[in-house]
C-alpha cells in the first residue's frame, strides 16, 4: 500500500489523517488474490481519498464520489487518469458494461438506497459487488438494504477492524425513493432532497433556529457557505432580493439541491452555485455577507478543522467591513476561534443549544 497519496485539501492534511484505510487495504489484499483480468472493467464508488483508484487504476477503471475532497484526491492520487462520475444518474449511462462493484459503504444509509437502486436498474444481472467498511460504521441496516437491492450476502473475516461484504445483483430493478421533499413552514416552495444531503428527513434545528436570525435590507454579494439544500440562502434571498447570492458545498448533491430549490422561486438572478471545499471556488470574489451552518465531520470522522478553516477562508473572501454570520452548538468554542482572524465577534442571539456569532472583517 502506498502510503503518501494526497489527501486533499492538502492544506489540512495531518499526520494521523491518511488517506487510506484498513478497509481499503483489505480489500486490496483481497482483489490481489483474485488474480483479475487487466481488462475487467471495475466501478468504484466512495473511494474516500484515491487510495482505490491509485491501487487498482492498471484496470479498466471508473469511480463515482459525491465529495468534492474526494473527487480532487482521486483526480491527484491518480494523476487525473481516472474516468470519474458525480451525478449518480450518469453511472446508470453505461453501467451495463461493469464486471465487478466496489464500494466502500457510506454511513448514511439513505445515499446507500439510493446508489444500489440506481445500480439495481441498471447493471448486468449477476454483476458482482464487494463492499469494505470499518467495523464501527457497519450496521444491519446496511445489509438489509444490500438484501433489499442486490441479493443474498456473505461477509469476510474481521481485519484491523475493517470487514468485507460480498453479493451479487440477483434482484429485479428496484426504484429509488430519493429525491425526497420537504415542506418548511414559511417557505412558499417544497425543498427537493437528494440522498446524500444533510438533515434530509427535517428541518435541522440549529438551521431553524439560524432562519429567524438572517439580516434584512442588505445588498451587494452573498454567499451561504456550506449550503446543504439551500435553505439559508432561499431565506436570505427572500428577505434581501436585490442581493446576489453564491452558493457552495463539498456535496454534489447538496449543491445541485440548492440549484434545484433556488430556482424554484421567481427570483431576478438564477443564483451561482459551486461544488467547492470551503470557499475555495469562490477565492476570487469578495463578499458583503456570508452565512454558515459549519460541518463538525469530514466523512466518517467527527471533527471541526472543516469549519476552523472555513472561517480562515471567509476572513479572505469578504471585503472589508463585511460579515461572517453562524449558528454554533455552544460547546464548540467558536468565538475564541473566530477571534484568531476577525477583529470583532459578537454573540447576535443564544439559547439552550445554539449560539448565532456575528464576526466582522
Ligand atoms: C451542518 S450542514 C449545513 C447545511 C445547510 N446550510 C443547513 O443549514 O441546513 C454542513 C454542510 O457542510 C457541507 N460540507 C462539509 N464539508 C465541506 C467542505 N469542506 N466544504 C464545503 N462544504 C462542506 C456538508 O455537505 C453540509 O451540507
């Protein structure tokens, strides 16, 4: 195993986040063993950094990854000689053709419905699938919804806490329930919900809350960073409708939801919308306001150096004078945070959970 591939953004690479897991070595042992034909034609799905697509790319090699961090470490690790799917609707173009499925599982058991239907309609029938995952992460309601969509599994044994399922597309094509809609009191239009977009079953409570702390009468550029479905920046663009907002999430489809909803207002602008980390695609801009609802994980790992670096990033994007507005569980400590690079932080608004943090360049 290759033990320095790039995990991206590189800025934020530390030394005990590495872009490979035991699950990927594991299956790597395993393909190893097989002694597949160099023409077998793999799909790859959720590598998470490249590591997949690094090791196997003398195959005929395809990936699909709905992360935008993951999408810029398969396209480094792998010198962009991988062919890469984003909308999930493109796989099933020439699905037909796959010899083998490789998936590392997402924890999110909604984006796994959606995945395996969507290969259910669209795969040779008896295509085999060979999912890794740490043991952790791995719960029944994974293989019922592999039962559900696929066939009959078998596991591996337990290695360095990573485990292998084995199945074969052996169901007829199956529907998928995604997207789903969501109706929010006091916005006019249903948010579309695709799969693998956050708080898709209901409205996040630190979002609720955030919605009646929006600014009015504001105008110029805005961004609503971080933007899941599009939410905030619906509601802003409502309340501040000669301002143009910009739009960005690391999420496929949180961004091509927020599109979605966006247009479904009459608004005098279509909206930018961007699959970015951060504020990275927006780097040439310069804003008058930002909102922001911060990430506490990056994939399976719980932790806020997303958002520390979100708010480096803001501090860059915004002009001078304008400002960073969040909504933050009060444990997390941010207004020390956002001290390090703004120069005045207030509290706007708090209550038992959340805290509303006014930071301004
Ligand atoms: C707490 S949710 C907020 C979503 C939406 N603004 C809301 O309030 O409902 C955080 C969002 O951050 C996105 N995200 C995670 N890491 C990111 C990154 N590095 N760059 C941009 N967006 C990221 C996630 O996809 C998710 O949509």
């Amino acid at each position: 195993m290759k033990k320095n591939l790039i995990r991206y953004p590189q800025s934020l690479q530390r030394d005990n986040l590495y872009a490979h897991s035991s699950a990927d070595e594991l299956l790597l042992e395993h393909l190893e063993q097989q002694n597949l034909a160099l023409s077998t034609k793999i799909l790859i799905i959720n590598d998470q950094f490249g590591a997949l697509s690094y090791h196997l790319s003398s195959y005929n090699i395809e990936a699909y990854t709905d992360s935008y961090m993951s999408h810029r470490s398969i396209e480094i690790n792998t010198n962009q000689s991988t062919k890469q799917f984003f909308d999930l609707s493109d796989i099933s173009q020439n699905s037909k053709e796959y010899d083998l499925v490789l998936c590392y599982l997402p924890k999110n058991h909604s984006f796994l419905e959606d995945i395996l239907a969507i290969l259910s309609q669209s795969l040779k029938p008896h295509t085999p699938f060979i999912f890794t995952v740490m043991v952790k992460h791995m719960s029944r309601g994974h293989f019922q919804l592999i039962e559900k969509y696929i066939g009959p599994l078998t596991t591996s044994l337990a290695k360095k806490k990573a485990r292998l399922i084995f199945s074969r597309l052996e169901l007829p094509p199956q529907e998928s329930p995604f997207p789903k809609y969501l109706q929010v009191d006091g916005l006019e239009h249903e948010f579309t919900q695709f799969s693998n977009i956050f708080s898709r079953d209901k409205l996040d409570i630190g979002t609720r809350f955030f919605l009646d702390h929006l600014p009015v009468d504001l105008t110029g550029e805005a961004l609503d960073l971080a933007c899941g479905n599009g939410i905030l920046g619906i509601k802003f663009k409502l309340q501040n409708p000669s301002a143009l907002v910009s739009f960005t999430d690391e999420s496929f489809m949180a961004m091509i939801s927020a599109k979605t909803n966006y247009r479904k207002y009459s608004f005098n602008d279509r909206g930018n919308f961007f699959w970015s980390h951060s504020a990275e695609a927006v780097k040439d801009k310069q804003f008058d306001f930002i909102m922001c609802n911060p990430p506490f994980h990056q994939g399976t790992t719980v932790s806020t150096h997303i958002a520390h670096d979100m708010f480096k990033q803001s501090y860059k994007v915004l002009k001078k004078g304008g400002s960073l507005r969040i909504v933050a569980n009060s444990h997390l400590g941010y207004p020390s945070i956002l001290r390090r690079n703004f120069k005045k932080v207030s509290i706007l608004a708090s209550n038992k959970k959340f805290l509303i943090l006014e930071a301004i360049k």
